[in-house]
C-alpha cells in the first residue's frame, strides 16, 4: 500500500503546507489550467514563459511532457534537477540532484528515469552559508533572470523578498518524496525548511502565483498562497491508483 501524508505547520513564523508521499506514488504530468482545477492531488511543476514554453525538466518514464520539457531553459543552463529512476541493474528506485542541462546528462548509468523535474538546487546536503548559497544559484545556475530569486549588490548575495514558492525533495529519514508549498518565503528559508525535514535532496520549483497544491485528507483542499488560479500547465502528480494501490491521505496539524 503506497501513502501520502498531508500536514500544515509554519516556518519563520508562516505559512507552510507539506504532503509526503511514496515515490512509487508521484508522476510528473502535462495539465491543461491550474493544480487547483486538475482534479489531481499535488503541487505545481517547473518554470514556464508566456508563450507556454517550459523552462524546465518535466518528464515521465523518460518521455518530456511538454515542449521543451527535456531542457532546464531550452538547454542553455545548468540547473538543478530531481530525478527518480530505476537502476536497470539493481532493479532499486533511486533518488538524486543534478545540475544538467538536458535531461539525458544525468551522469548515471545505464538507469531508467522515471520521472524528472527541474528547478534550482537548494544544495541541502552542503555546509555553506546564505551568501555562498545564492552565489551558487547566481554562477552555477545563472538565476538571476528569474524573479525574486537573487538579490545581488556588486558581488554581494542577500536573501531577496517574500513571496510563495515550491519545492520538492526526499528524506532518506522516512523514504518519502516532500512536496512542500509555502505561504511566503525566501530561497534560503526554503533551504533550511527542507533540511529540517530530513531532505537529503532538494529542488526550488516555480514560485509566486504559480505555486499550488491539491490535498486529500478528512477533507479535499487547496492551497492558492497568492489566490491567483494561475494556468501552469504542468505538476508533480500524487496519484498512487494508477500503479493500483490504495491511496491514502493522512491528515495532520490541521
């Protein structure tokens, strides 16, 4: 029986909504409007344009979802990614972050990719400060051209200002994938509200009016932090039926 577990707390004294669920659980899906108006359980994917474009990874058992869905910025930049495949040799489902350009330059191999999404690495699982933090996203990751991400003056990074974000990871603590929403936060609260989760991985997802979740527990919700609705046209799905398993939502902090 595969579970997902819905709960709501709070972070720097905000707004935060979780669902850990079992891999085996997620897919990445293609939708036509908003995660609020899908009919499916989850969050909002990876950046997108105004011509509908995506910026980011997006794909299921190795196939895009979309246009442009096997490139993080139309292949032009390195970005972090989550990927979940199955090492054709062990036959195990393995989590991991890389930083690629296309999907394809995951370093391991030979593995079956089960699903992807890309983003912007939260490197969780290094010991660096806040301003190394942002230089990272700044050089690495070339982020500066996505809102509210980086605030840079000469060649100092500080945190940038509030606004709702997504994430996903995994927690090697309870071998569940973390899908977190929050209300209003930074990049680097974000940071550090997944490595208090036990995420040994994680990923920034889209932001601002695109972050959504649809929930299941006593009662179906969601959560709209910026109450926008906005069309994202792709999300990381929670729907464990279609591997015929019983799902369920646990209900906590309510």
């Amino acid at each position: 029986m595969t579970t997902a577990k819905y709960s709501k707390t709070t972070h720097n004294g905000r707004d935060v909504r979780v669902i850990e669920a079992d891999s085996e659980s997620i897919s990445v899906v293609k939708i036509g409007g908003s995660v609020l108006n899908s009919n499916n359980y989850g969050v909002n994917g990876t950046f997108f344009n105004s011509s509908n474009d995506f910026l980011g990874i997006a794909v299921n058992n190795d196939t895009g979802v979309g246009g442009n869905a096997t490139f993080n910025a139309y292949g032009q930049k390195q970005r972090g990614t989550f990927y979940c495949y199955r090492d054709l040799r062990s036959g195990n489902r393995v989590h991991d972050v890389a930083n690629v350009k296309k999907v394809e330059d995951f370093p391991i191999s030979p593995n079956m990719k089960l699903f992807a999404i890309g983003g912007l690495n939260l490197y969780v699982n290094e010991n660096i400060t806040e301003q190394e933090f942002y230089r990272r996203l700044d050089v690495n990751e070339q982020a500066s051209g996505i809102n509210n991400v980086i605030n840079k003056s000469g060649s100092t990074y500080s945190s940038p200002g509030l606004r709702a974000r997504t994430a996903i990871g995994y927690s090697y603590t309870i071998n569940k994938v973390v899908l977190v929403v929050f209300q209003n936060e930074t990049p680097w609260g974000m940071r550090q509200f997944m490595k208090n989760k036990g995420c040994a991985m994680a990923v920034y997802l889209d932001g601002g009016g695109s972050s959504q979740m649809r929930y299941s527990g006593q009662t179906t919700g969601a959560f709209d932090p910026e109450n926008d609705n906005r069309t994202v046209f792709k999300m990381i799905r929670v729907n464990p039926h279609l591997l015929q398993t019983t799902f369920l939502f646990l209900c906590s902090g309510l």
